[in-house]
C-alpha cells in the first residue's frame, strides 16, 4: 500500500506529503519535536486531499494507500512523542505511547508490502518494550449485546453490515463500536494480550520509579542515541537488580547503617554488545 | 513442539439437533447450507458466537461465493469478546465432509489475513467443525498454534 502511494508521484498531494514526512523524518533524526509536531499537523489535510482524488478517480486503493500513509506518518510523530515522555522520565505514560506505537506498527505490517524501514524501527521499539517491567496484562471476557460499524452505522453483530472489523473501506478503517455490554464474565491475567496497555500492577506498591523502571533507567543513563538499537542480554536477576561491587571495603563499610543492615543503593548494569542506529528511508521526490 | 489440544467425539443426530437448534427455520438451515456459523455453549444455558463469528461469515461471502454461508440465528446475534491476542473462530458445522477441506482453507486463510503484522507473536486459534455422518454428527476440535493448524486438520479429515 505504501508503495502505491508513492507510485502515484507526481500527484501535487502524493508529492507534498512524502516532501512532508522525509521532513518529519530528519527532525526525529536530530530530535527536533516541536517543529516535527508542527510539520505533522499537515497529516490530515493531506489524507482528505489524497481521498478526495481517490474518489473522483474511483481509485480506492489509493484511499486506502492514503490511509496507511498517514499512519505511517502518524508512526513517525508517535515515536518522537514517546522520546520525549522518556526524555521527561514519565515511564508509566511512556508505556502507553509505545503501545500506540507498536499498534500502528501492527497495522503498518499488515497493509504495507514493502517495509521501507518499518522492521528496523519494530525492532527498536521491541527493544524499549523488554526494558519495562510489565509481564502481566490482563484480559475481559464480556458479551456484546449491541454495537455498530464505524463506517456505515448498521449494527455489526448482524452480516447486514459488509465491513469487516480492522479492514480498510475507501480510506477509513472498519472498527467495531461498542453500545452495550451484556454482562462482563470474567478478568483474566494473560501474558500475551490484545493490549498490553492494561498493565497488571500490584496495589500498594511503594517502589520508587527509579526502583520500578530500573532497567529503563539504567539503558537511558548510558545516554545513547534514542534511535539506535541495542544488542544486549537483559541481567539474568530477581526483581531485575544486580548490586555494584564496592570498591572498597571502605565503600562497603560507608553504605552501611548503624543496625548492621546493607542498605547500598541497588542499581542496574546491562552490558551491551553491539549497537545499531536506525537509518530513516528518505523518499526520492 | 507446541501444545495442540485435538478432540473428535461423536453424537446421534437426533441428540445433537435436540442440543443445538431451537426451531425448523435452524434445522432448514443445517439441511440447506454448506457452512453454518453456530453459537458455543457457555456454561449450561447460555450460547454465544464467539469473536470472529460474523466476520467469518462476510469473509466467506466476500471469497467464496460457490459456497453458500450463514449464522445459524437471525441477524444481531449475541457475542463474546475475548481480549487475548488468540484467535476465537465459531463452531462451524460442516454440510458434508467432502467440503470439509474447503471450509479447513477458507479458516486457515481468514485467519493469516487476521494476524497479518502479527506474525513474530504466539498466537493461537480455537476452532470446531460438525458435520455429519450417516445418522451420527462428528465433531473436530483444534485449539493450538495457528501455523499447525492447517496441517493438523488436513491429516485428520483425509
């Protein structure tokens, strides 16, 4: 879908946007996220611009291609707006942006046949995705009494309605809408959700962030580039810490309170292997 | 090798109509129909369609029109959503067993579709076809890894 969008150059649109995204691009690249917000602003006008064709030409699979474009750039500004929440420290609303981005990323694989560099960026965002401590997720089980199609209205509990839920029609997504829930049956705890959004957590935990995101924080400290991906073996330890090893018994002697107890503080060494940085694919216009 | 929960059990037709089906217009369609999407059964009294039920239905529509597809209740069924990444295809009855690897492709290809883009993550599929044989309706269970399963189910209704 990508690459039909972009077969349809010299298209005054097609040629704006791809102009559009290339400068997104470079501003994700030298982290430059305000005039990169600025410039995605133009996302949905260039999506009703390209629609707007498709249907005079009767073309819907360049609204559809219109469509996975602007997530594709939507992925982009998403990404900056997750380096900016870790930039701010703001783990727990980091978390769901990533998810943001990883469910655009999802719809992006499934509607584009060439990837440009969507697998390099997968992979960097599967890479801050083990950096979090969250392995449990939890999952409703609920009945469906009645709901309606985000494109024709009809109630989608009845094949009286053609769309298909997450298939694009003419340049909009199908999606389910929810009017009433029957009876919610069950909370489960999965390890492999529909949405890790839905984080188990337990109640009354009283760890610090630092104590919480420690891996996170340990990778950030080490103050590589945000697009690089990292090769490294995540520290094989319960509650992933791993505790320094003092320098000297004076060290030891110093981080040790008055009731014998040991009370270093506990930090996080992850060593890395190799690093690669993410080469952003610039479109030839 | 994958956990894969496999299951075929056999019943007396008249037991399984008087189990499954609430009026002449259903039995109509069992007799009528290649495919029939039917409700599972959730606990003791309660039937709903599972998750991908009515997409499944339009996708056959939209594929394969030879064949002909429907819910086995009238429109604005009842549905349960499970939020996990695995894939709840319906019960799917079967008119004869000779359609069998069609219904087997028409799953298998409904389902790639579905979790295109998803293709590194584990996922698994639940799926049941019942189709009868002489007097006596055989029933086919898979609930497994989704890249198993076309391979299972080919090798089991050969």
């Amino acid at each position: 879908m990508l690459s039909y969008y972009v077969s349809k150059l010299p298209d005054d649109t097609v040629r704006e946007s791809l102009i559009n995204l290339n400068r997104i691009k470079q501003c994700l690249e030298a982290h430059q996220y305000d005039e990169l917000f600025i410039c995605a602003q133009k996302t949905d006008e260039f999506y009703n611009a390209a629609v707007k064709t498709a249907l005079t030409e009767n073309d819907e699979k360049f609204a559809n291609s219109a469509y996975v474009f602007s997530s594709y750039t939507s992925l982009i500004k998403e990404i900056a707006t997750y380096f900016e929440l870790l930039n701010e420290r703001k783990y727990e609303e980091s978390w769901n942006s990533l998810q943001d981005c990883l469910s655009l990323m999802r719809l992006l694989f499934r509607f584009a046949i060439k990837k440009f560099d969507l697998n390099d960026l997968y992979e960097l965002l599967i890479m801050y995705e083990t950096l979090y401590p969250y392995s449990l997720f939890i999952s409703s089980e609920y009945t469906i009494k009645s709901s309606h199609c985000s494109i024709c209205g009809k109630s989608m509990r009845s094949v009286s309605c053609s769309h298909r839920r997450g298939e694009l029609y003419w340049g909009e997504l199908a999606v389910e809408c929810i009017d009433e829930i029957e009876s919610l049956q069950a909370i489960s705890l999965v390890e492999n959700p529909a949405d890790k959004r839905l984080v188990a957590s337990v109640a009354n935990d009283r760890r610090s962030k630092e104590e919480k995101f420690q891996l996170l924080e340990a990778f950030l400290s080490l103050n590589i580039d945000k697009l690089s991906i990292a090769d490294f073996e995540l520290p094989n330890m319960s509650c992933e810490t791993e505790r320094k090893t003092p320098h000297s018994e004076d060290r030891l002697l110093e981080n040790t309170s008055k009731n014998g107890m040991d009370h270093r503080k506990e930090s996080c060494i992850i060593p890395i292997k190799s690093i690669k940085r993410v080469q952003l694919y610039m479109f030839d216009v | 090798m994958d956990k894969i929960d496999f299951s075929e059990n056999m019943y007396d037709l008249d037991m399984y109509e008087d189990a499954h089906l609430t009026s002449p217009e259903q039995k109509n369609k069992l007799d009528e129909m290649s495919f029939v999407v039917m409700p599972a059964s959730y606990k003791d009294d309660e039937k709903y369609y599972s998750q991908e039920a009515i997409d499944f239905v339009k996708y056959c529509r939209e594929e394969d029109s030879t064949h002909s597809i429907s819910l086995l209740d009238d429109d604005d069924v009842v549905s349960r959503s499970l939020h996990s990444i695995d894939i709840w295809m319906p019960i799917i009855w079967v008119a004869e067993k000779a359609l069998l690897p069609i219904v087997v492709s028409l799953v298998s290809r409904y389902i790639y579709e579905k979790i295109k883009g998803r293709e590194g993550e584990k996922t698994n599929v639940d799926v049941e076809f019942h189709f009868k044989e002489g007097k006596r309706v055989r029933t086919i269970h898979y609930k497994g890894d989704i890249k198993n399963l076309e391979d299972v189910l080919r090798k089991k209704i050969k």
